[in-house]
C-alpha cells in the first residue's frame, strides 16, 4: 500500500477513495463529487450551498503576478463553483498561509483583489484565517451561498440524446484570462430559470478532464466535435480540450430544447458564445477520445494553469 502514490491513483479516483465511507446527514441534498454541496436550510424555497476552494503560488499562479490579481482569481474561483449549481454567492471566509518573507504589500494587494471581487459578486468577506507557510503564498475561500431548489444543477442529470453546449471560447487561459476571468453568475442564473438543465458544470481543468466527470456522474456516454470548439485566438482544438482553467459553463438540455435555447441566448447574451459542441450517448455508444486536461498530480500535464 505505501508504494501508492498520488501520481499512480490519480485526482478522480483519490476523491472517491477519500469520500466513499463518509457519513452524510439527512440535511444534505448533494454531497462530494459536485461543483458545490447542497443542504437544506429551514426553506421550502431554497437550499444552501458549500462550497471551499484554494490557489498555491507557483500551480496557479506565480510569485511576480499582480497581488491584486491574484485576490480576484482566489474569490472568483469559487464563485464560478456557486454559479455552475445555478446559485447566488452570499459570504466567504479566506484562509491565507504566506511565508514570513512576504512582503506586506503583496498581501495587502491580494486583499485588493478579494475586495474588489467581493464587491463585483455580492459577497460578504466575514473571516477567515492567516498562517505561516513554508514559502509563498497559499489562498483557500470556503464561500457559501443560496439556489433556488427546482433551478439546483448538478453534474448527475444528464442523460442520452441530450446535446451537449459550452459558453464563451476554450483554451489559452495561460496568456492572462485565468486571472481575469468573470464567473458565469448571470448567465447560468438565466439558464436554470428558462431551461431544464440536466447537467452542469465549469471548466476548471480542461475540457478533457471536466467532461468525462460529468459523463461519469450522469452514468453516459458522449460525443464530441473539435471542429465545432469555440476556440480563442492562436489556440487549437487540442488546447481547447487540454488547457486549463476556462471557467466556463459546461452543460446538457434536452434535444428538443436546444435550437430554442441558442435562439434566446443569442438574443440575451449577445456578446457570449454559445456553441453546440456534441451529445451524450447510452453508456453502451463509449466516448469520443479526448487528451486529459490539468490533472493535480500528474508530472505530463500538457499546460498547467499558471501565469
């Protein structure tokens, strides 16, 4: 057993070892395996979402980045978490671990930053926690917030026949987007409230990673197109299923609401692409091959999401 690595099991299958035997309450509507957790709240309307994320100097971003972008890329992270469950963001707590050589203007900077995300976002910053690292800087947001309970996405809903979209255009976040990215609040607010959306979730490491996460949670198959990728400049189909951190959603509705969809989205949100970029399928059809995105502890990650 200790010749096991992490490298070896993988990220994916780490998960399930570490969450297979833990208890749920009776509170909890979705647990481990989703972008967010879902709990009830003493609401007939609504329900809670959980959710905690982290940013490590030298993975996701490095030591001359910009502090204050680096607090936004921290908050904004999260965000698109509570954005891919179809919810609102309400309070986050920020744990920062930072080695005693940091200078104070760096840390400042990166509060710059979380401030100025929190405000874009409607979030209130109310705690957290500071340590000392061995080196660099380390950022963890547990941010919490609330969803509507029949607008609730998940990455387990999907099913065979639904078409497959992406929003916005893949691949190059290395050349500044991950740090500047803006979540899809709006954007997946509108879809779970117009939409059956069966499946949803943001892309954080990659298409080629991502998508099979959701083919797995629904229990399906899928089908993709490279050709029909909505790719930024330079950028080609492998960069658009490999590179990481996009932040963008990825989600299923049903065939017969698909031309509907893209119809009113275009008319809504004019200046975001939406591409029809596949379909799931029955377990039994497989899965179009696709290059692994970023994998946390692979040594072959084809582009990790750093500045």
């Amino acid at each position: 057993m200790d010749s096991i690595t992490l490298a070896s099991i993988g990220e994916d299958a780490l998960v399930r070892k570490l969450t297979a035997s833990l208890s749920q309450g009776a509170d909890v509507v979705l647990g481990p395996g989703h972008d967010c957790a879902a709990v009830e709240c003493g609401s007939r309307k609504w329900l809670r979402l959980l959710k905690t994320d982290c940013i490590i100097e030298g993975i996701h971003f490095l030591p001359d980045t910009d502090p204050a972008r680096i607090g936004w890329k921290a908050l904004a992270r999260a965000v698109s978490d509570i954005a891919a469950a179809g919810g609102e963001p309400l309070h986050a707590l920020v744990t920062l671990a930072a080695s005693p050589d940091q200078s104070l203007a760096k840390i400042e900077g990166i509060y710059t930053g979380l401030a100025r995300a929190a405000a874009e976002f409607g979030v209130s910053i109310v705690g957290g926690d500071t340590a000392r690292a061995p080196a660099g800087v380390f950022i963890s947001i547990a941010i919490d917030g609330r969803v509507r309970r029949e607008r609730l996405a998940t990455r387990s809903g999907g099913r065979p026949g639904d078409v497959v979209f992406v929003t916005g255009k893949l691949g190059g976040s290395i050349r500044g987007k991950h740090l500047d990215f803006y979540p899809r609040l709006a954007e997946a607010a509108w879809l779970t409230s117009k939409f059956q959306i069966r499946a949803m979730m943001d892309l954080s490491d990659g298409l080629g990673a991502d998508l099979p996460r959701l083919a797995d949670a629904s229990g399906v198959g899928f089908e993709i197109n490279p050709a029909a990728l909505p790719l930024n400049d330079a950028c080609s189909p492998a960069d658009g299923i490999t590179n990481g951190e996009d932040y963008e959603l990825l989600f299923a509705v049903r065939s017969d609401d698909a031309e509907k969809l893209q119809v009113k989205w275009t008319k809504r949100f004019p200046y975001v692409p939406l591409s029809r970029i596949g379909r799931l399928l029955e377990p039994s059809m497989g899965r179009t091959p696709l290059a692994l995105g970023f994998l946390h502890f692979s040594d072959c990650n084809s582009a990790e999401p750093t500045s």
